[in-house]
C-alpha cells in the first residue's frame, strides 16, 4: 500500500524547451571544440591537458542541471516532497501557511538569486515581487500552485493537474 501521493510535474513550456535543446547544443559544442583542439598534434603536453579537462566541464554543467531539475512532487504523511535526480527537497507539511492556484502574474518581475531559469525548468532561489523570497520547482508558468510558507518564504510548483494536487494539499493539513 502506497503511504504517498504522487503528481508530476506539467509538460515543458515551450520557453523551457528551446533553452534546455539550445544550452544543451552549445555546450556539447563547446566540449567538441576543446576535444578536436586537443587533439592537435605538437600541442605541448600539459597545454592539451587543459584543453581535455576544459571538455570535460560541459557534461559536468549538463548533468548537474538536471539533476537539480525536479522530476514530481509527493505528498507524504507529513511532508511535501520535490523529487529530483540530486537530494529530493522537502517541506513539513505543517511548515506550510496555505496553499493556492497561481499564474504568470504572480512572477512577473522576478529575478534569479540562485538556480536556474529556463534549463529543464525554472528552479532554486528567486526574488518575486508578487510573493517575496521564493523557492521555485516549475516547469510553466501556466500551471501553478504557490504555498506561502510559515518561515516567511514561499514555495511555487507547477503539478499537471494543479487543481488535485491543491485538494491533495489540503485534504493532507496543509492550510488552505
């Protein structure tokens, strides 16, 4: 018997798609490029060595992105959890101040502070006007849920099916 709930994430947007395939594309270029310069012959050892490590550096930033990307949330007995191929992010469902359908009005104007913005989603920390500091787990814009959280900050997801997962929310005591 299953002791959670599980919502995935909403389908890309079309913004996230383009950025993912083209930060995608220039740094499998990038890698190429110093692979084929290193390769060079009568290149000084130590000077092809920089360039192989240089290489190396792309997949690295590539992998690591998605890895932070999130995957789904689950609603567990007490907490809400963001799983992601790296340290899945949890909250407290108690931590939790209530819970609401969101819209790209509610992050006009917001500025990165720490994450990423538009690679496999938008994710980390952001400075929304709207909402204050935030933490966000999206994938669109046009699919969101935002839960202000009791410890001033506020959580911002995008499940595919928002209005279930709020119900889910709050049938499981987060406020609503």
């Amino acid at each position: 018997m299953l002791n959670y709930t599980q919502f995935p994430v909403a389908r890309w947007s079309k913004t996230v798609v383009i950025v993912t395939v083209a930060v995608s594309v220039a740094l499998c270029a990038e890698s190429v490029l110093m692979f084929f310069i290193a390769s060079i012959q009568g290149m000084e050892p130590w000077f092809r060595t920089v360039f192989i490590l240089a290489g190396l550096i792309p997949p690295v930033i590539l992998l690591t992105m998605f890895a932070f990307a999130p995957l789904s949330y689950r609603i567990e007995r007490e907490e809400l959890v963001v799983s992601r191929l790296a340290r899945n992010y949890r909250v407290p469902l108690n931590k939790i101040a209530s819970v609401r359908r969101g819209d790209a009005m509610d992050l006009r104007g917001s500025t990165r502070t720490m994450g990423c913005g538009g690679f496999a989603g938008f994710y980390g920390l952001f400075s929304v006007p709207a909402l204050g500091k935030s933490r966000l787990f999206i994938t669109r814009k046009d699919s969101l849920v935002i839960l202000p959280l009791t410890q001033g900050r506020t959580l911002v997801l995008s499940p595919k099916d928002p209005e279930a997962f709020v119900k889910a929310i709050e049938e499981a005591g987060g406020k609503s």
